[in-house]
C-alpha cells in the first residue's frame, strides 16, 4: 500500500474513534444528568437572587419587532425608591438591560416599557432561553432586589416568527410558567429563542394594505380612484419587497378586489381580517389624499406612543427620490412628512352621540386611541383597538383585543388634485424608497 493510502486509512481510523468517543461522552452526560444539572444550576442562582415577592403584569404584547408589559410592584415607599430596569438573563453570563418608565401611585410601583415599538427588539435577542425579572434600587440599600414576574391579565403565552434575515427566521416563545426549586416555587416570564427552517405558511414578514377597494372607490380625480392607484403601489411594492427577501401578504389583489366595500373591513375576509390573521410585523397601507385645493404633498400617519423613526426614514427616501414634497399640512404634524392623528374631545364627543341615537354602548375611546382604522385595528391593545361589533354597521373586529399588533404606517401618497402626475408618473421611485427605508430600519 502506497504512503498516501495508509495516512488515508489512519486518519479515517482518527475521525472514527473520536466520533466514537464523543457519542458515549454524550451518553454518559445525559444518562448521569449533566444538562440536568446545569439546568438546576441555572434555578438556583435565579432563585437565590430573587425577593419572594413576585412584580404583576397586567398587560403585556408584540407590537412589530417589540415586546412590550407593563404592571406593578406592591408596597414601595415614594421617598425610598431609586429607579428600576428590566434584566433579561440567562441565569448564567449572559444579561441584557432594558429602561423602564415608572411611577408610585398609592404605595405601589407602576411600571411600563414606554413606547410600543421599543420595548425589548425581539429580532435582536440571541438564541438562548432567558428569564426576564425586574432589578429595583432603593435608598436604603446598596444591593439591588430582584423580582420575578406574574401574569394576572387575561392574556395568553406568546409564539412570535422574527422577520425574515438572511433567508433565516427565528421562533420565539414567550410564556409564564411556575418553576420549584427545593423548597421554593416562583412565577416567571421566559423568552425562549430558538432558530427554525422557515416561517410557518400563514406566518408573513410585511403586509401591504391597497386602501379601499370594489364599491369603495376612495378619492376620484380626471378618471382615476384611489382604490385603483393604491393597488398598483400595493403589487409594486410586494414585488420589491420579496426581491430583498422579505415574505409579504396583500390585503387585496385583483382576485379580491371587487368584494370589498366601506364597511366590511372586519368581515371574515375583510381588509383588515386579512392584515391580522398574516400575523405580520409591520404594515403599510396606501391611500391618496382629497382636501382644500391649497394642500398637496407626502404625508405618513403613524401609531401614537411609538417611535417615528421608520416613519420618518420612509418620508425622507420617498422625497429624496421622487419629486413629491412633504405635505404643507400642519394638523396633527409630528415631523417633516410625519403625523400622528388622534381622536380629540370634540370627535370623541360625536361618536358617543352617535352611539345613543344608534342605541349602543359609546367605545371605550381616549385621547390616545388612534383615528384611523387601518393603524388602530390591526395593531390590538398596543394602539387601543376597539371594534367589537356593537355598531351593528360593521361585524366585530376578532383581533381588537389581541396582544399581537402589527407595527401599521398609513401612507397617503399626495393630494389627488394636486400631486396626480407624480403619484402616476413615479410609482417606481416611490416603491424603491420606501422598501429602501424598510430595509435599513429593519434587517
């Protein structure tokens, strides 16, 4: 046998008995409980830093990429308290620090991750199971007290898909769950992350919202309708957005268009139905402006109580790239191109008008419940979604009171009267700068 045939024949023989000896390393560890073990460490050490007193949540959601909770902690002195943070920790080396926003209100401490998009970014965490707690400063202390976290809502554990990176996603489960550990027992809050091959088929990264539809012709102007422009930038930008990698669902397409009409929105395959039942992270939804023939330009709604940053790096690209300008508009203007509307006292007055004449109980709206349906729906209780069906003009929408929302941008391309040609003429460079704004923001 030649030299090179025997170093092959050797080294064969190498790899064979390593392998070999790994498999009954493997075996030994489990069969003795060394993962047992390790995860009994884990228990303890989380279990000998925590107060025996648990932190209530009593809300807690997904909203786009974000985690969101809020809740209290019992019997904290206003003059002895110092601050508070959510740690996410994996009971071994690993830790990360989230703000929270807190206040004392009749000796207890309230706490809320603050606005609905921050919160903890999902699509950001390592795959590891982790326990979220809460580290509280006193005065009267110099070591930090940690607390475990108990759900007393109504809602149910989480399964969240991560938007699609690399052609790869992730499954994250976020769940309570009571744990023993010797002669002790605690509730938690695990977030459990975990890869998988691809994203389940009813599971979608973006949705895009064509606005109106069939009956619902939206603005009209020199023979064109909203519902017809907005479904060509739905099926542009669906096209753009699966070329960078993205899985994307249309609320409507020409299969569908015809059976929409003004108030079957919430129907079972209604428009917005449709947006929450693709359990996406974000949407946009196309509309065209109609107002005083002074008024012309871009303009984007956006969620109330979020950060605007993707909002405004979508108004940005879009005027950057094509000859629309930000809106003249100044109502409810937040930015540059940028607005958050509200219902005010006024309107909030006419809709519990309305419902005494129409014979129902007005909805619980406030001056933080957004205006627009195609933000506030599909958005759940992160954005105070309330269609419940007792308007007996629209079926209830099933997903107002979920606690998985999708991050949702109204985008109202210009005024029909005055921005026609650029809203015709430049679809493309629309299309390309706002999945350029997406993708920066997002992957």
């Amino acid at each position: 046998m030649k030299k090179d045939g025997v170093k092959k024949v050797i080294t064969i023989i190498m790899v064979v008995v390593i392998l070999i000896t790994i498999y009954q390393y493997l075996v030994i560890a489990i069969k003795g409980g060394f993962f047992k073990k390790t995860e009994t460490k884990v228990d303890e050490k989380i279990f000998s830093m925590v107060q025996n007193k648990e932190a209530e949540v009593t809300e807690f959601f997904t909203y786009g990429t974000s985690f969101s909770l809020s809740g209290r902690i019992t019997n904290i002195s206003k003059d002895n308290f110092e601050s508070a943070r959510l740690i996410l920790s994996d009971g071994l080396e690993y830790e990360k620090t989230y703000k929270l926003e807190t206040q004392i209100v009749e000796g207890n401490l309230v706490f809320d991750t603050g606005e609905i998009n921050v919160g903890i970014g999902l699509d950001k965490l390592e795959n590891k199971e982790c326990y979220l707690l809460i580290r509280l400063k006193l005065n009267n202390s110099t070591e930090p007290r940690y607390y475990t976290l108990k759900n007393i809502s109504d809602y149910k554990n989480i399964d969240y898909y991560t938007v699609t990176k690399d052609d790869q996603n992730r499954k994250i489960n976020i769940g309570f769950l009571n744990k023993k550990s010797k002669d002790e027992a605690h509730n938690f809050l695990i977030i459990d992350v975990d890869k998988v091959e691809d994203l389940p088929e009813d599971v979608f990264d973006i949705v895009i919202d064509a606005g109106h539809g069939g009956s619902d012709t939206g603005e009209k102007f020199s023979g064109e309708t909203e519902e017809s422009i907005t479904l060509e930038y739905a099926k542009l930008l669906k096209m753009e957005l699966e070329e960078k990698g993205f899985k994307v669902k249309l609320t409507r397409d020409d299969s569908n268009t015809s059976l929409f009409t003004s108030t079957n929105v919430y129907h079972a395959n209604g428009r917005i139905t449709i947006a929450c039942e693709s359990k996406a992270k974000y949407m946009i939804s196309f509309h065209v402006n109609n107002g005083a023939n002074n008024l012309k330009g871009l303009e984007i709604y956006s969620p109330c109580r979020s950060n605007l940053k993707l909002a405004e790096n979508i108004a940005n690209k879009i005027v950057q790239n094509t000859s629309i300008q930000f809106s003249n508009n100044n109502s409810f203007k937040e930015a540059e191109g940028v607005y958050v509307r509200n219902f005010t006292k006024s309107v909030i007055k006419d809709y519990e008008n309305t419902a005494k004449v129409k014979n129902y109980e007005p909805y619980p709206i406030t001056l933080d419940t957004p205006y627009l349906y195609t933000i506030r729906e599909v958005g759940g209780i992160a954005t105070n979604a309330y269609v419940d069906g007792r308007n007996k003009e629209y079926s209830a929408n099933k997903y107002y009171n979920s606690n998985q929302g999708a991050e949702c941008y109204q985008i109202e391309l210009g005024y029909i009267k005055n921005d026609l040609e650029i809203i015709k003429g430049e679809k493309e460079q629309y299309v390309k700068a706002i999945a350029e704004a997406i993708c920066e923001t997002v992957k």
